[in-house]
C-alpha cells in the first residue's frame, strides 16, 4: 500500500500544502472521532470523476458502522453524488435517509475539507444507528463540540497548522473540559474533574475561570503563567502546544483548542491527562542516563591518568625494548579512553566509531615513530555500533595499524588503508599495506607476538568474528606486494544511520 501522501498527490487537485493539510487532519482526526462517535473516511476527486478512499479512522468511544476496510476503495455514479455536492458547493451534507444496506445500519455526513479556500477533499461521516439510548451529558457535550470541529473543518480553520504528536496528546476519555468565550468552564468529564483533582484543585471546575484555576495549582510560578496563557490563547482562537501542569502532588498533560465554528458559540476544548507516572519514569531515565554518562566521562579521565602516568615512566626507562612496551601500553589505553570520551557525550550507549577512529588515527603519531612514514586512510563507514563491540573493535583495528606499519615498511615508507564495508548486519574490516609482505611461512594462528595476541582474543572471544591475513606469492610484481588483513565480523550490529 502507499503512503498517504502518495494517496493524496494521486487526487486532481493536491498542491504540497494541500497534501500537508490533508495529512494534518489525519494525524488528529482520532479526536473528531471519538467526540463524534463515527467512522471517519477522507476521499479524493480523481480525474475521471470517481472519489477514492485515502485514509480512514474508527472511533474509540462507540461500535464502528464500518469493519471493513475502505482505503483504496472507489465510488462513482449516485453514489458519489454526495461527495461531488458538498466538494462543489463548500458545506456539510448530511444524506437524507440511513444506509440499511449493510449489516449496520449508519447515516452519513459529508463535509469538505477546505484549505486556502479551496475544498481539497471530503470527510465522509459515518454514524452507527445500532446503538439506541438516551444521549447522556456527556455525550451531548462531545456531539456539540464534534459538529463545531466538523465546521471548522469545512472553513479551513481545523486542523492546526502545526502537525501534532498524536500519540502523546491527551484524548477524549482521558478528561474533556468545554470553555465559553470568556474562558469559563461550562463542562467537565468524570475523568478532567479526577485529572484537576489529582493536581490539588478542591473547588469547583465548572463555572470556574480555568486559566485562573490552572495556573493556581502550578508549583512553578512561571510554568503557571505559561500555562494560563495557553488556555487564553485557544480561546482567542490560536493554537497553543500542548504543555504540563506540574503541581505539588501530580502533573497533567493539557492540550487547548479552540472552538471558532462560523455562526457559532465561541469558546476552547481542553483535554488533560494524568501523565504524573509517565513523567516520573521520564526523570528516572534522564537522572540514569546522566549518572551513566558521568560514570563513562570519569573513566576517561582515570584512562588518561593512567596513559600520563605510562608515558612519564616510558621517558624515564634506558632499555629500548621496555620504553616501547610502555609507549605500546599507552597508545592501548589512550584508544579505550577516547571509546568512553565518545559515550560521555552521547544519549545512547552507542559510538559513533568513525569518529572514534578519526581521533585514534593522529593519536598514532602517523605512525612514523615507530618505522618509516606511513600514509593511513580510511574508506567506507563503520557506523555507529554498541559499546560492547565498539571498544574491542577499535583496540583491534589500532592493532594492526600499529603492527603494519611497524613491520610493513623496512625499506621506506609506504601507505595503508582501512577498509569498512557492510553487508545488512555483518561488517568486514579490511587493513591492507603495500609493505613487503608476510614472510614465508607465516601463521598468523601460531604467531605468538603480543599485538596479533589481542587481535585474535578480541575478534574472536569479544565479537564472535574471524581474522585472516593474506599476501601475494613469492614472486609477485612489485605493485602486487603487501598485505591484507580481514575482520570478518557477523551481527557486528545494525548501523544507527
């Protein structure tokens, strides 16, 4: 199936910020929904005069008078007459007689959608007439407020122009409050009234100024006035982000919108929810992630300590073998320190190995202190992996940068390359060199040097991957020479980017 922007451009009349409205709607419409008590389609004009069904949406708080599936749909004939009528004239339609065709039965509405003053769509309202009782308060309430959305909706006024987070938005059956024009609360759900008493308001909601009553139980004298002015904001007509009402006792998440239906009563719909555990785990979470980066950036800092102390003691040794032991060690532990400097600042237990590479690569010294000049470069993305495999992977490949251009390059200097290359979750990590080669008989399992040692332990112990090292034939050309090693590394883990 495509996407509902592919759906919509697919319409005869469907410029980008008529596709943007279009998508704003539906990205709320479970609101209209819900208060309506009916299935929501929208529906396109094609070309050839027939309307397809490009979205659609049940409600939440009543039976559904449509389980099938209608996206992708297409009506023509009579039976798009409604449509073509209330695209044409720019007004809600409400058909004449119920549908009993089907096994519910349901009367429909049609209403445009209207943007930049032109109707670039229909919403086809679709009621369940199954459900036969005495409408309560309530859902007198949310039918009121619904037929006052649908109008906006055909004015152009509904959605707003910012696309919303439905997901963390208050809905109908978390708590609804009604305003009037001068901000009063003239309604209150069950579920708003526990929602304000949760927040420590102990008097009446109804009747009640509620930007005045909202910003008295903030614990935060700013927060209150920002949250006061929200509320006077929809009610004036605009749309404020949705925002936290964070008492002594409990928060509430509120969401104002306002009611400017053409012809009629003025006013705002607020919904709140209780959101006091969700944003308690979020502080618990912020306060855990912040403790992990401090641990990671105190490594750090003990690393480098460390790597200070293994320089100053390298200086002071006459043995030649010992001083590079020492300067050996410290390039070692520099590389791990750079993996929890790149942690501290990041969000996610993840690294960013590229750039943790990019900063191990000069620390090296270009790897000239150690045998002839060697130019180093580096193709392909590594990516961002877990901390458990970046670590190891970075000391490996460190390695055997070290190790080729230690032995590589007797005669003069040369150049090495490293290599990423990535096949869905496997990663191969070549370091090839145009040095002399391995000698003859090299094994590179039975070589008991101490860097091919580490290698060999992290590759296969800490990430599960193989090693392999190759060089052309005794005898090869010249510009066949050198050296190929191969980190064949499965699951190494998905790239975050």
């Amino acid at each position: 199936m495509s996407s509902l922007s592919e759906r919509l451009t697919r319409g005869s009349a469907s410029t980008p910020s008529q596709v943007d409205h279009a998508r704003r709607l539906v990205a709320d419409w479970q609101l209209l929904a819900d208060l309506a008590f009916a299935d929501l389609t929208l529906w396109v004009p094609l070309p050839t005069g027939a309307w397809w069904c490009v979205a659609q949406v049940r409600p939440l708080t009543a039976p559904t008078s449509r389980p099938e599936d209608l996206v992708g749909s297409e009506v023509a004939g009579e039976l798009a007459e409604p449509f073509r009528t209330a695209h044409r004239e720019g007004r809600p339609l409400t058909e004449g007689e119920p549908d009993w065709s089907g096994a519910t039965p349901r009367r429909r509405e049609v209403i445009p959608v209207r943007h930049d003053g032109v109707a670039v769509a229909v919403l086809a309202k679709d009621t369940n007439l199954a459900v036969t009782r005495s409408p309560s308060t309530l859902e007198l309430t949310y039918l009121d407020i619904a037929a006052d959305l649908c109008l906006m909706v055909s004015a152009g006024t509904f959605p707003p122009q910012k696309l919303q987070d439905a997901e963390m938005s208050p809905r109908v059956g978390d708590g609804l409050v009604r305003l009037d024009g001068a901000g009063r609360a003239t309604y209150a759900s069950p579920n708003a009234l526990s929602a304000y008493r949760r927040i420590g308001v102990s008097g009446d909601v109804v009747g009640a100024d509620l930007a005045d009553l909202t910003r008295g139980v903030c614990a935060d004298r700013v927060a209150g006035e920002a949250v006061a002015a929200g509320i006077a904001a929809a009610v004036a007509g605009r749309f404020p982000d949705p925002m936290d009402v964070e008492s002594r006792t409990a928060t509430m998440l509120l969401r104002a919108l306002p009611l400017q239906a053409p012809g009629g009563e003025e006013g705002a719909l607020v919904l709140v929810r209780d959101v006091t555990d969700v944003r308690s785990r979020d502080r618990a979470l912020l306060t855990k992630d912040a403790t992990i980066r401090e641990i990671h950036h105190r490594v750090k800092n003990n690393l480098q300590t460390v790597a200070a102390l293994l320089r100053l003691q390298a200086r002071r040794m006459t043995e030649p073998a010992a001083r590079a032991a020492l300067e050996e060690s410290v390039r070692r532990v520099a590389s791990i320190a750079v993996v929890h400097e790149t942690l501290a600042g990041s969000r996610e237990d993840v690294v960013d190995v590229d750039d943790v590479l990019d900063q191990v690569l000069p620390m090296l010294g270009d790897l000239t202190s150690i045998g002839p000049a060697a130019g180093t470069r580096r193709t392909g993305s590594f990516g961002e992996l877990p901390a458990a495999a970046a670590t190891p992977l970075v000391l490996a490949v460190t390695e055997l940068l070290h190790n080729a251009a230690e032995h590589a390059f007797p005669e003069g200097p040369g150049s090495i390359e490293l290599v990423a290359e990535r096949d869905d979750e496997d990663l191969v990590v070549r370091v090839r060199d145009n040095g002399t080669g391995l000698p003859e008989g090299f094994d590179p399992a039975a070589n008991d040097g101490l860097g091919l040692q580490i290698v060999r332990t992290l590759v296969t112990s800490e990430l599960g991957g193989t090693l392999s090292m190759t060089s052309p034939p005794s005898g090869a050309a010249a510009g066949q020479r050198g050296t190929e090693v191969v980190l064949a590394l499965p699951g190494a883990g998905r790239p975050r980017r």
